[in-house]
C-alpha cells in the first residue's frame, strides 16, 4: 500500500484479541451513547408527560426501530465494500467507493423518509394501536420520521471511518449531538410543553447536526477514505458489489422489524399498563443490543480488509473472537439489566404497576440477549466475506416467519406474556445454528 492507503489504519497486521477489543471499544461507546440519547426520549416522556404519552412513543418503537435499522443495514454494504477495497490497497477503487456510496445512502434515505411518512398511519392501525395512544404516536412519527436522510448520512460516514480503523470521530460527533438531543428534549418538554412534539424535534434537530458533522469531516478528510466530488463520478460496479450487500442486510433488518411488529400487536393485546411495562423494558434490548452490535461491525470491517488482502486464517479467527466477545458482553449486560431493572426502569416511569410488568419481561429477556450473538455475529461474518442473500434468506425463514408462525400459533394458544417473550430465545437459537453452518460452509469455499 501506498502512504495515503496507509493512513487508513491496516486491519491485516494489528493482533486480532486486542485489535479487535480497541477497535470495538470507540464503537461501543458510539453505539450506548445513540440508544441512552434515543431513551432519553421515553425518559422524559414518562416523567414529565404522563403513562399516556409514554405509551404513545413507546407504540412506535418497533416501528421507529424499522426504519432505523434499515438504514443501518444499508450502511453494511458501505463498511464491507469500503474495508475490501482497503484490504486490496488500491487508492483510487476506494474513492470511488465512498463517493458511489454516499450518492446510494443520500438517495436511499429520501425514499425511505418518503416511504415512512406515507405508511405510518396504516401501520399503526394494523398494529391495533390504542385509539388513546394514536394522536400521540402519530404527532411523533410525523415529525421522527423527517430525520431519516439525516440519520442514512451519519451511517454512510460513520460506516466508511469504521472500514478505515477509525470509530473514534463518529464517536465524538455523536457525544456532542446527543447532548444537544437531551438539552433539546428537556426544554421543549418541561419548558414548552411540547410533550410527544417536543421529543420528536429534539431528535431530528440533533440527527441533522450529527450528519452535518461527519459530512463535513469527511468531506475534509485528507486520507484515502475522503469523500471527493472533484472528477468522481458514480461507479456503478461498485454499486453492483454494494448494493446487494446493502439492500439484502437493511431489508433483513427491516423485515426482522416487521416480524417484531407482531410482537408488538401481541403486546397490544393487554391492557395500557403492560403496553407501557413492555415499552420501558424494551430500552434494554437497545443497550444490549447495540453494545453486540460493535463487535459485528468490527468482525465486518476486519473480515472485509483481510479477506481483500486474502489472509483467510485470519479471517476464521476474527469470526471466533468476535462472536466470544458479544456472547459474553451480551449475557453480562443481561444479567446485569436484570439486577439492576427496578431502577432502570424508573428511569422512565415512577408507576409501580408498570414497573412491574417492565420487571417480568427483564425477567425473561435476561438471560436470552447473548445468544442472539451466533446469529448476528455469523451473518456480520458472511457480509464480510460479500455474501449476503442467503444469510438474509436465513435470517426471514428462522427468525422472522418464525415469529410470525410463533404469535398465530404458541400466542394464540396460551394468550399469555410469557408465552410472547419466550418466542426470542428460541428464534435466536435456530436460526443462529443456521447462520454459523452457512458461514462455516462459504469459508471453505474459500
């Protein structure tokens, strides 16, 4: 590689355990501080507007979740066909990547906000939202939903500076952006009045300066990954190579989302105060979720520069470590949720009869969220290796169909809460199995 390619830190040579702990660390925090600011939302909420407009945002989380993720997913194409083009060490070939990038995840965000403000209402009412929680949840969405551009801007950038070894940027851009988001949502709370209305501009305000931020750092930045209009021009075969792995990773999210969202129509079934319980309680999935989430992107960007770069031993140990690591953080973030879930949950309410049914689904969830880590460890492995229509297909088969079949038919039969929640481990649980034989399977083909 030449001394500008090498200013993009070299995932092939730094040892693997530590290297990929330092790498994750940045992003952990990355990750905690995007899903504390986006609860910091139902915080405020529950405590100073009331369990009705508690409930109302917290009817949209699924939803919101959805669109999120998706966007999320699309920004996976952009790490793995950003750090392969690093690996292979060809200067221009990345340029090209992260300008055909950003031009796909502008686009994609626009159409996914489009898309999201026409739908919302029909998908409230086939979730059976409350009527007394659908003007709330309705003001929310129309509002949350006007950041989405901005939020697929920050995952492109934050996405190609994870490819290049850099996760501290992204990191401080979000640290000063999700302040602003609680400083905002206090006064337009407790100061405006604003209840729902004012969550929902604290965060898309806060979405917009956190984009701005990351644009305009790469933008003006001096090493390979720096983003340049000047003679670039929209490679349509990195597009070919990125759109499959974007497409295929964000509708996976999206469509596990959905599955999700008959959950949320079985949670719907009880009365306001377990709706409520489950809204707060489901902030924890966020926190241990995201913090997984960091060693998945770390196994992508080095699988990505190591498979460019062809050192394929590497590649099967950095899917090991990486797969120890968000096991045993996840279970540890459980357990400790769980330990410590009456005053989390009054984080977001001081009704005791919703904290209680928060309590019970912690109860239950614990000691699951770890080995959701097989499944999204595994298919963040695959995408590195640039497969990602099978892991997809395994992903709506095993855990989404799953779900669904789970809700008509174990749901339907016992009408129970518990029967509800148990439907997470055992999904994560087959279709992690299938995820770790399909990517044992391609390595070898390899």
């Amino acid at each position: 590689m030449n001394n500008k390619t090498n200013e993009a830190k070299n995932l092939t040579q730094v040892p693997l355990w530590s290297g990929i702990l330092m790498f994750s660390l940045p992003l952990i925090a990355s990750n905690l501080l995007q899903i504390l600011f986006n609860i910091s939302d139902i915080a405020v909420v529950g405590r100073f507007a009331g369990p009705i407009a508690l409930g109302a945002v917290g009817s949209t989380t699924t939803l919101v979740t959805l669109y999120t993720t998706f966007i999320i997913g699309i920004s996976s194409g952009v790490n793995v066909t950003v750090a392969y083009a690093i690996g292979r060490g060809k200067e221009e070939a990345v340029k090209r990547a992260v300008f055909t990038a950003f031009m796909l995840c502008m686009l994609i965000g626009i159409l996914t906000m489009i898309f999201s403000e026409a739908t919302k209402l029909s998908v409230l009412s086939l979730l059976s939202t409350k009527q007394s929680l659908l003007p709330g949840a309705m003001n929310y969405l129309r509002i949350y939903f006007l950041g989405i551009p901005a939020l697929s801007i920050f995952n492109f950038g934050n996405a190609a500076y994870s490819a290049s070894g850099n996760t501290r940027k992204p990191l401080m851009f979000l640290t000063v952006s999700g302040f602003i988001n609680i400083l905002l949502n206090l006064y337009f709370v407790i100061v405006m009045n604003l209840d729902v209305v004012g969550v929902a501009l604290a965060s898309v305000i806060s979405q917009y300066f956190s984009a701005f931020c990351i644009l305009f750092s790469i933008i003006r930045e001096k090493s390979i990954i720096g983003l340049r209009f000047r003679g670039m021009h929209f490679d349509k075969q990195f597009a070919r190579r990125m759109l499959p792995i974007s497409i295929t990773s964000g509708i996976a999210n999206a469509i596990f989302q959905i599955a999700n969202l008959f959950v949320q129509y079985g949670v719907n079934t009880f009365d306001a105060i377990t709706v409520a319980g489950a809204a707060a309680a489901q902030n924890a999935d966020g926190l241990d979720y995201d913090v997984m989430a960091a060693f998945y992107t770390a196994g992508s960007s080095f699988i990505g520069q190591n498979y460019g770069a062809r050192q394929m031993e590497r590649v099967k140990k950095i899917y090991h470590i990486t797969l120890f690591y968000s096991f045993v953080i996840g279970s540890a973030i459980g357990v400790s949720l769980y330990i410590f879930g009456v005053p989390f949950l009054r984080v977001f309410t001081t009704d005791p009869a919703v904290v209680e049914a928060g309590m019970y689904r912690l109860s239950i969830m614990a000691l699951s969220y770890g080995f959701s880590a097989f499944m999204d460890g595994s298919i963040a492995a695959s995408r590195g290796l640039g497969k990602s229509l099978i892991p997809t297909i395994i992903v709506i088969l095993g855990s989404c169909v799953f779900r669904i079949l789970w809700i008509f038919t174990v749901f339907a039969y016992f009408k129970t809460v518990t029967s509800l929640y148990l439907l997470y481990i055992f999904s994560w649980t087959i279709t992690g199995i299938a995820e770790m034989i399909y990517f044992n399977r391609i390595y070898g083909d390899d």
